[in-house]
C-alpha cells in the first residue's frame, strides 16, 4: 500500500493532517535542502509530538515522495499547448522554473516514477504531447531523451548557484580567479578545442542554454517521428 492509498489517522490532539505535514517538510527543504528535513524537525515546526507523524507517514522517503508530489503541482500549465513540441517545452520550463524555486527537487529528479496524483498527471501530460504521432515504444523513448536532458540540465544549473553560494564566488568571479592556471595550462598547447571554447565561444545565461538545448533534442525528436503525407 503506498502512502497515498493509506487512509489518514485522527487529527486529534493537534490539528494534523498529511497535507500540514508536506507542507512542513517542504518549507524546511526550501530554507536548507533535503538535509534540514526529518520527521522530528518537521514535528517541531507544527508543535507536534514526532511519534504523531508515523501515523501519517512511516518513513522520510514516503515524505520526500509527498513533497516532490506537491511541488509538481506547479509543473502542470494551465492551457493545453497547441502541438507537441509546444507541450513538450512549456512542461520543460516549467520543470526547470520549479526547480529553481525548490532546489531540492533537482535531488529527487529521475530514478524511478513518481506514483503522486500530481506527478503521475505531469507523466500523462508529457505523454500525451506525443500520442498519436508515433508509437508507443518510439514515444517512450522520446519521453525518456527529453527527461534526461531536463533532469540534467536542471542538475547542472543548480550545482553551480550552490556552488557560488558555497564560495562567495559568481561563475565571472571564479573564472577570474582560476584564470592565470588556466591560460597557463592553454599555452602548453595540449588542449587546442578548449582553447578555442575558452577564447571564441559566446558565453551565454543558464535560461539561454537551457531554452538552446532543449530545441535542439526536440529537432532530433522530431526527425524519428513520421513525416506527414505531403
């Protein structure tokens, strides 16, 4: 039985329900990542006693599945695209903008599926962008190219704000501090393409990239779908 089949106990001495709970545990994750969130934190901050949450929720992955439940709510736009690759980019960005809001999700990304009312409504939204166009197998495994990209990227862009948290350095502040080593390291000639990268390349924002890439898999989705008769 999952915990969103496992009816819910009284509410009664405290006020309590699953709801409060993840709502808790959620703001916790906000402040200070999935590290600050265990079941006796998220009982102090609803003026609980701890031993009152396992009737609700019995371990800390059932309450990390409830929380990236929720925040998935924020994933699901409000109109219905036009076409596929529209459906495909706006549940993209919106992915990536919730993230951004909850870096703790970028943790959660990935591995197996999200069995949630919220999550298993993204996964039908994401597939239903495709159906019709191709089979079903061809639709999986653009669904699961998309994904990885997404879940990567997002990876990517969060590891470095912590980063710069981490250090009080920006990406500019970093590169000018690591710069002297690496022209030193250029100028031996053994690395000719990243030279090229480091002093050719355009050095764009995370959103950019992000938008970038994305269009680019879904140019390689697009050319395994089948063409319409012309």
């Amino acid at each position: 039985m999952t915990v969103w089949d496992r009816p819910e106990p009284p509410s009664r001495p405290v006020p309590l329900d699953r709801q409060r709970i993840v709502a808790a545990a959620v703001a916790l994750a906000d402040e200070g990542g999935l590290e600050a969130v265990s079941l006796r934190k998220v009982a102090a901050r609803l003026d609980a006693g701890p031993m009152r949450l396992y009737g609700f929720i019995s371990t800390k992955e059932e309450l990390f599945d409830l929380m990236v439940d929720e925040v998935q709510a924020e994933i699901l736009p409000e109109d219905r695209p036009r076409d596929w690759r529209e459906a495909l980019t706006v549940l993209a960005h919106r992915t990536r903008r919730t993230a951004l809001r909850h870096e703790w999700l970028a943790d959660l990304l990935g591995g197996r599926p999200a069995l949630g009312p919220n999550g298993l409504a993204v996964t039908e939204a994401t597939l239903a962008a495709l159906d019709g166009h191709a089979d079903i197998d061809t639709v999986m495994r653009a669904v699961e190219t998309v994904s990885s990209y997404v879940t990567g990227a997002i990876r990517r862009e969060i590891a470095n704000l912590r980063a710069e948290r981490a250090t009080g350095l920006s990406k500019h502040d970093w590169q000018r501090a690591n710069g002297p080593h690496v022209t030193r390291m250029l100028a031996t000639g053994r690395f000719p393409a990243l030279a090229k990268a480091v002093h050719d390349g355009t050095d764009v924002d995370a959103g950019t990239s992000f938008a970038t890439g994305l269009d680019w898999v879904l140019d390689a989705v697009a050319a395994r779908l089948p063409q319409p008769p012309e």
